[in-house]
C-alpha cells in the first residue's frame, strides 16, 4: 500500500492535513530536498510538492521524472501560481513533439 | 555517408544483406510504435493540459479561502481543528502497458473513519465559515489532483520513451541503414571487378598463348 504526501511551506500545505494526506512542512531548500529524498525512499507513490519549493529543486525532481514512483506532482502555493507545472508540460510536449502544439 | 570498413568478401556481403534487412525491418516496427506513442501521448497531454489548469484555479480558491479562514482564526485553534483528521487516503498502484511504456494506474482508497456524516474533523463552535468553505472545495479539488497524478506522471514518463524511441528511429534512417547500403554497394562493385579483372586476365593468356604457339 502506497502513501501520499505534501512537501511546501506550512501556511499553504496545513489544509491539506485536514482531509487525510500527510504533510510535511519545509523551509530550506536543503531541507526540502532530503524530504522529498526520504519520502521516495519511503513508499510514498504521489508526493505534491509546491512550486515555491519546487523552483529551487529542480535537479532533485528531474531525477525522479524517469522512474515509474514516485510521481512528484507541482502544485501551486497560496501565494498563487508560478506557472512552473504549466511550463513542465510544455517542456514535455517540446520533448515529445518537437514543437509546442498546445 | 562512410561506408563501413570491412573486407570486400562474399561472406562479408552475405552478413552485411542480412543485417540490412533486420535493419529495414526494425526501422519500420520502431516508427509505428513512435507513431502510436505519439498519437496516445497528444490525447493525454491535452487532457494532462486542461485538468491542470483546472485544479490550479481551484486549488487557488481553496488556499484563498483557506488563507481568510487563517487571518480570522487564532493559529493555535486552526492547527488544533485540524490535526486529527477524519479520514486517510492511501493508494493502491498498478502498472499499464502503454506501447511498452510502463505507465502507472493510481487507485486511491479514502477510507472515512467512522461515520459518513460531515468531513470536517472539528466541531462547529470555534471555527470560521471560511475554513469549512476552504475544506469543502478541498475535499472536492482532491479527486481531480489525484488524476492529475497519475496523467501528468504517465505523460513524463511517456514523453521520454518517445524521445528516445525517435532517437532510435532516427540513428536507423540516417546512419545505420545509408551506412549498410553503401558498403553493400562497394563490396558488389569490388567482386564485379575481381571478377572482370579476371576474365580480361585469361583472355590475355589465352591470346598470349595463341601468338606463342604461332611462333613455334
């Protein structure tokens, strides 16, 4: 049985705590990186991490792009959006397509 | 396009054919399944596209609510509310095959502890309506995150198998396949030439031998 679990600054992942997923509040890029590390490592099969935290990882998240789990998933933050999850699927589209056909 | 370095030799030809038929052959089962990928892989971008700009605004509306119901509430009271939840979500993944792409199937169970009456893990008397208004759309965003998941890791993993199955396709069309042609080519035009080489060779003899017999 597989585990999900939310990697961003406190004030934007604490409501997830009220519905079930697991949270995992961070504040150093350091910090955020050995989390994401323990938590794949750990069986955790969906990890939403926050593009605030995410813009900073991006070596770490890059690395686990090419395996089947974990699946690390941006969301946007409540400080709003970033656009960085929107970027990454275009980045996708370039690598697959060639060009940008959205 | 270099042609290959290797003896002129009809053992080298014979080789050299069949290793260009299976190249012809791979080729062409390499670009189908590019071809299939591809189409697959638009389908699921697209849907990929739209589920995620449609979580991002919900979920912006969810924090926004969330954030109001934070500036209302004392901290200590909103963390209290809230650390216990009442229900927990595990997943169950499997794995499809997508043309050779293992891509994952995500099964979420929420398990609701006790009853199926509110979601919200506090009572009613210290909250704000804004962080029951938050939860809700939350709750209701969660489905579609989930999703959200599960395609966005699927077209990851997806769009780097493409990747390199064009990279594949490619190295066949542009340097394996030209490679293989022309050494063919070469080793053909060289037997030809032994081979004429040899038959003005007895013919001079021949005449040679003819002119000396004359003579005697």
């Amino acid at each position: 049985m597989y585990k999900i679990a939310v990697v961003g600054d406190k004030d934007s992942v604490l409501a997830f705590k009220a519905i079930g997923v697991e949270v995992f509040p961070v504040i150093e890029t350091e910090e955020a990186r050995k989390t994401i590390d323990r938590l794949a490592s750990n069986n955790y099969a969906v990890i939403f991490v926050t593009e605030q935290v995410a813009k900073d990882l991006d070596e770490t998240i890059e690395r686990y792009n090419r395996a089947l789990l974990p699946a690390i998933i941006l969301i946007p933050s409540n400080q709003g959006s970033l656009n960085i999850g929107l970027q990454r699927i275009k980045d996708n589209v370039e690598k697959a397509v060639g060009v940008n056909i959205l | 396009m270099a042609k290959l370095n290797v003896n002129p030799t009809r053992m080298e030809l014979t080789t050299l054919k069949k290793r260009f038929s299976t190249a012809k052959r791979g080729h062409k089962l390499l670009k189908d399944k590019q071809d299939e990928l591809m189409r697959r892989f638009i389908d699921m971008i697209k849907e990929n596209n739209e589920l995620r700009k449609a979580v991002e605004e919900e979920l912006g509306a969810s924090f926004k609510d969330f954030l109001m119901a934070s500036a209302v509430m004392s901290t200590e009271y909103l963390e209290e509310s809230i650390i216990f939840p009442k229900e927990r979500i595990s997943l169950d993944v499997k794995t499809k095959n997508i043309m050779s792409v293992n891509v994952p199937v995500m099964e979420f169970k929420r398990e609701m502890e006790g009853d199926e009456g509110s979601i919200y893990p506090y009572g009613f008397a210290n909250t704000s309506a804004e962080l029951d208004g938050a939860l809700e759309r939350l709750y209701n965003v969660l489905p579609k995150l989930l999703m959200l998941a599960e395609v966005e890791k699927s077209c990851q993993l997806m769009a780097d198998e493409i990747e390199k199955t064009r990279r594949r396709v490619n190295a066949l069309e542009y340097m394996t396949i030209p490679q293989l042609q022309e050494t063919i080519k070469y080793i053909k035009m060289k037997l030809d030439e032994n081979e004429r080489g040899n038959i003005t060779r007895l013919m001079k003899i021949k005449s040679m031998m003819q002119e000396q017999e004359q003579n005697q």
